[in-house]
C-alpha cells in the first residue's frame, strides 16, 4: 500500500506483473489483430476475444496480419507464399494464333464460343446453392501427404491453382475433399491425387452439374456404324483438362484445404482451383470442344 499526501491510498501491482506488462508493451508495437478464419475477405480481422475457427478450434492469434507472406505446409519443407486475394483470369492458349488457325471453320458460332472460352474460361454448369460448405480431406490424402504436397508445388507453381490464404478467398467457397487412388493398369503400383467435387453424394458440386450422356454403349454403338475393319483409338493426353480455364465465377466451386504452419502455428490453409479438374461432371464435353477444334487444324 502506497500512501502520498493528499491523494486517496491504491494498491500498487507487484513488480513482476509490472514488468511483465512492461515487456508485453514494448515486444507488441502493432496492435494485436485476429485472423478470422470464418470470414470470406483474404486478410479480414476481428478483435472478438475469444473467438473461434469455424470448426470450435481456438483463432490463431497473430501481430501484424499483413506481415506473415509465407507458410509451410504441414509435413512440408519448401515454403509457400501466402496469397491475399484471387489472380486475374489468364490463359496459355494464344486467341490470336487459335483465331487465325480456325479462320475457315464452317461454324462461327463454335469458333466464337471456343475463343471466348479461351480468354474468360469456361462455365461449369452448375445451378445448385450457392453457400459456404468446407469437407475435412479422405483419410487416404493424410496416409499420402507427402503426394499431395508435391502436387500442390507442382499446381502453384505453374500458376493453376491459387493459395494458400489464410481464409476463405470467396463468400460461398466450397472446399471438396482431397484424397489419393491407385492408378489403373501402373506397375509397379502408383497413385494419383484427386480433388473429389462428388463428395458428399447429394451435396456436392458435381450433384448438382449435368453429368456427361457420351456413355461406353454410345461409343461401342458408333463403332458398329462405322463397319467391319473399324478401328478406336484412345489417348491418355498428360493434363489435359488442366490447360483449361475455368471461368472466375466458379472457381468458389473448385476449393479446397490443406494444413500450414504461419509462423509455427499450425492452421488451415485455403486453396482454389483455377483450370479444369479432373472429374468434373462437365469436363469431358469442355475438353471436346478443344480437341474438335484442333481436330480441324490439323486437317486444314
């Protein structure tokens, strides 16, 4: 108790807790912000205390927000750039040459239409809701981390996916699961990762896009049409549907989530995808309309 004339007598803190306050003071020259983990604007904060990530886990606390540019994945070594808001739209097809290698198409409304798809990306054909959903990743992508980080690299680094952020990059994101399968007919065996737009059946993105109607019966029928001596040929084209863009409209569709440490806090991070996947309802149709186009090229 301290006592000085003319004033009314007030406990003083003890030293260490002065100290302490003292430190905190000087140690955080910023104010302290919040990630909002719930929040669909990259970088947004909230000062609520107290507050959680969407899934009842504790919001990472950080000084600073603007200052954290990188993240490690979980598992990882190479770090990652941390993204705050989605790109501009861009494709590695050239309009130009594409325009002048279909001048003698017949069809100006399929040359129209291809080239408009070139330079803003093609629609998906979705119509279902349009809400926040976020799905925990397949059991065989956590059993396979080491595959799926490798391919976020590769992804990231040629520019088709966008991430990590530190929070949902759109108001209606949807992130659909990450898992991994053994490739058909690979020896040794190998394995492929898949982002899964059909789960959870009845609510996903797929459920709610028409499914290609090219079945193998459609296919084995044309094959009799065209006569004895007929011959099929398949291809297995290396990232086909990735070369496509995906219009920035749906690219909320297309998201996915990955764990990231930010400066040795372990978080989530969130991924968009900005070409074709694999296993989109409508990607078969998509990529036909490419390789009827180059079909004619290379006939003409």
């Amino acid at each position: 108790m301290i006592t000085r004339p003319g004033n009314v007598p007030f406990s003083r803190p003890p030293r260490w807790r002065r100290q302490r306050r003292k430190r905190a003071l000087q140690t955080h020259k910023e104010p302290i912000v919040l990630l909002n983990h719930g929040s669909w604007k990259s970088g947004s904060t909230t000062t609520a205390k107290g507050a959680t990530c969407s899934n009842g886990t504790p919001a990472i606390w950080v000084q600073g927000a603007n200052r954290h540019t990188y993240a490690k994945p979980a598992e990882g070594t190479t770090p990652w750039q941390i993204a705050h808001k989605l790109p501009e739209p861009w494709s590695p097809f050239s309009v130009a040459k594409w325009s002048a290698a279909l001048v003698n198409h017949l069809d100006n409304a399929f040359v129209e239409a291809l080239l408009h798809d070139i330079t803003h990306g093609v629609e998906l054909g979705y119509s279902g809701p349009t809400i926040f959903q976020s799905y925990p990743n397949h059991l065989s992508a956590l059993d396979a981390s080491k595959l799926i980080i490798k391919e976020l690299h590769r992804e990231l680094n040629l520019n088709r996916m966008a991430g990590p952020f530190l929070s949902p990059p759109t108001r209606n994101f949807v992130g659909s699961p990450m898992g991994v399968v053994p490739k058909k007919r690979s020896n040794p065996l190998k394995y492929r990762d898949i982002h899964d737009l059909s789960w959870p059946w009845g609510h996903s993105v797929n459920d709610f896009i028409p499914a290609e109607r090219n079945t193998r019966e459609q296919a084995i029928s044309l094959l009799k049409q065209a006569g004895h001596g007929a011959m099929m040929a398949k291809l297995d084209l290396s990232d086909a549907y990735r070369h496509i863009l995906v219009r920035p409209e749906d690219w909320e569709l297309l998201g996915s989530t990955w764990p990231i440490y930010v400066s040795g806090e372990l978080t989530t991070g969130y991924f968009v995808n900005l070409f074709l996947p694999f296993g989109t309802h409508s990607a078969p149709a998509q990529f036909l309309c490419y390789a009827d186009a180059l079909n004619f090229i290379m006939h003409h």
